[in-house]
C-alpha cells in the first residue's frame, strides 16, 4: 500500500469543487478527492500553521511540547510508524 498525505496551507475548502465549490474549477482536486479519502472535519488544537503540522504529523498536543522547534527525538510521525512498522510506503508532501 502507498500512501500519500497532501496538507495545504491556507487552503479554504469552500475554493475546491468537491466541496462544493464554484468560484474557482478546480479539475485536478476534484479528480483526486474521487478517487481517494476526502475528510470532512478536521481540527488541531494550536495555531498557527507550524505548531498545527506538528499537532497533525504526530497526534501529539502542542501544549505539552515545544512547537516551534524540529521533531524531537521522542516524536514518532506517522510515515514512520506506517512504513516501519507496517510496511506501507509514505510520502509527505506540504
């Protein structure tokens, strides 16, 4: 299996036509939410975007680390844990 995670910054979902938007085509978006998982509610528990990477490549709360600095040596992101201990194939791309 490959997975391939694709977190957009800054991006507003109501801007993609497989949420129902109109203003802008949006082609490419709409051919790849259909043929992969598109979720409809997310949260993280920091802001801004930085400490929120964070937050999602690790599962941990912000509020118990430092945020702002590199992954620390106790952080296991989820590519690891997937293509370590799973085998699967990950790609991040941001």
């Amino acid at each position: 299996m490959r997975v391939v995670f694709a977190l957009f910054d800054t991006l507003n979902r109501r801007s993609l036509g497989c949420y129902g938007g109109t203003t802008v085509k949006t082609p490419n978006f709409d051919r790849l939410s259909r043929r992969s998982v598109t979720f409809d509610q997310h949260w993280v528990g920091s802001l801004p975007c930085m400490p929120a990477r964070r937050e999602i490549m690790t599962g941990r709360h912000n509020f118990l680390h430092r945020s702002w600095g590199p992954l620390e040596p106790f952080d296991h992101a989820f590519p690891e844990i997937l293509g370590q201990q799973r085998g699967v194939y990950c790609h991040l791309a941001t």
